[in-house]
C-alpha cells in the first residue's frame, strides 16, 4: 500500500521542475546550438582583491600572478558546467579589453570594479524573445575568498546560461541554501542545464531503461524512482525472460 502510494505520487509529478528558468516560461538560453555550442566570456584584465589564496584548492594555483589567478578562477567556476555530459554548452573565458558592463553590446563579459554592491558580484543577463543576447557580470574590486569568488562566479554563470534562484535543492548552485562551497553543480543544476543544451542523444536506449519510463521528472525524484523500482522490476524481468525464453 505504501509502495503504491509512494509510486503515485512519483508518476503523477512528471511535470515538476526542480530547477528554475531564468526567464520563466520564455525559456530563454544562450544563442548557441549543438553544432555552434561555443559561448566566451570575455575577461577585464583588473583583477579583484583575491585572499586566501595558499588555502584554495590545497594551494595548487598559489604561485600564479594576480592576473592569471583571477583567469584560472574564472575558468574553474566554468568548468563544472561545460563537464555535464549530456549537454553541448561549451563555455570559455579570455582577457579582453571590451569587456564592459554593456547590457547592448552583445558581449557576454565579466568586469571588475567600483561597485555598491551588497553582494561580491551579481549577472545582468539581457534577453530578447528567446534567447540570452548579452549577460554581463560584475565582479566588486573588494573581492572575497578565492573559494568563495570561484563558487559566486559559477552561480553567476548559471544565470547567464539561462537558470533562476533553485530554493527546493539544498544541494543546487543556483540554490540559496547550500553551505558547501565546493565547485561542484547539484543534480538539479544539471538537469536546468540539460534542458536548456541538451545533446541530441538523450533519450537513446540505455541499460535499464526497459523497466518504466518517467519522461519529465527531475533527476532526483528519477534517480528515487529507478532505486524504489529496481527490487521490484529486477525479479520481474528475470521471471519474464525466464517465461519466454527461447525454447531448445
Ligand atoms: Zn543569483
């Protein structure tokens, strides 16, 4: 009775979206596709005040100048987003000097400077229609932690791609809550991301996949479902091949 119950309520929640769209029901992204999936920010060449940097990463980037402290952290934040496999989006970083907070330019840059910001940097994507045509980020020259610089930016980068504030996965980037400051993203930032720049791939056969399908839901409560599902449909697919084996 409780797996039945349980199960309801996993199949009638396949419209449920656990991370959130930037633009809401516009669903706008980046104007990129699967054959042009190339996006660079372009890089102000100031680097932001940037401590504890011995501490980052068990101070494997310590040695760096300033500036290529400040790259790398810029490409660090982007890497968990270009590594999600079942997505095109591939993300760069360069030193440009046209980066500029320029909502019209069509440059996607990331600047450092005088700001009143509360916050150590916040994105201002600019969307037409469909599609993310500009998303500037900035960075106050006050800076922070390089642990923390590094996880702001790839939240800000998140809502360049095209996500929203996550509040229901503790685990998401794009999230308020999450306390780890680790540069890993959160399931639900995948799938935002998935859904956004999906491989044209997804949704070939796989292993496993012959033992119900739960199109829609999110990777969580798919991840719940396949764990819930597996004693059960397991046996079941043994019995079946069993019943109809090829006779000798
Ligand atoms: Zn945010």
């Amino acid at each position: 009775m409780v797996l039945i119950f349980i199960l309801a309520i996993l199949f009638s929640s396949t419209d449920l979206q656990a991370f959130v769209l930037l633009s809401g029901p516009t669903e706008a992204r980046m104007d990129v596709t699967e054959e042009n999936p190339r996006i660079v920010f372009e890089l102000s060449l100031n680097p932001p005040s940037i401590k504890e940097k011995d501490e980052f990463l068990d101070g494997a980037y310590a040695d760096l100048s300033d500036e290529d402290f400040w790259l790398t952290l810029v490409q660090l934040a982007i890497r968990p987003w270009n590594d999600v496999a079942d997505s095109y989006l591939e993300m760069d970083v360069a030193f440009s000097d046209y980066a500029t907070l320029d909502k019209e330019d069509r440059i996607f840059s990331i600047v450092v400077g005088k700001t009143n910001l509360t916050t150590s940097a916040y994105a201002a994507p600019g969307i037409e229609g469909k599609t993310i045509v500009d998303c500037d980020i900035a960075v106050s020259e006050r800076g922070a932690t390089a642990r923390s610089l590094a996880f702001t930016l790839m939240h800000e980068i998140g809502h360049c791609l095209g996500l929203g504030h996550n509040h229901s996965d503790y685990s998401a980037v794009m999230g308020y809550a999450r306390t780890d400051r680790s540069l890993n993203l959160g399931l639900d930032d995948e799938a935002g991301l998935i859904y956004l720049y999906p491989l044209s791939t997804i949704g070939e056969p796989q292993e496993l996949a012959g033992c119900g399908v739960i199109s829609g839901s999110t990777p969580n409560s798919t991840t719940l479902a396949l764990v819930l599902l597996t004693p059960i449909c397991l046996p079941l697919t043994r019995r079946l091949r069993e019943k109809f084996k090829p006779r000798a």
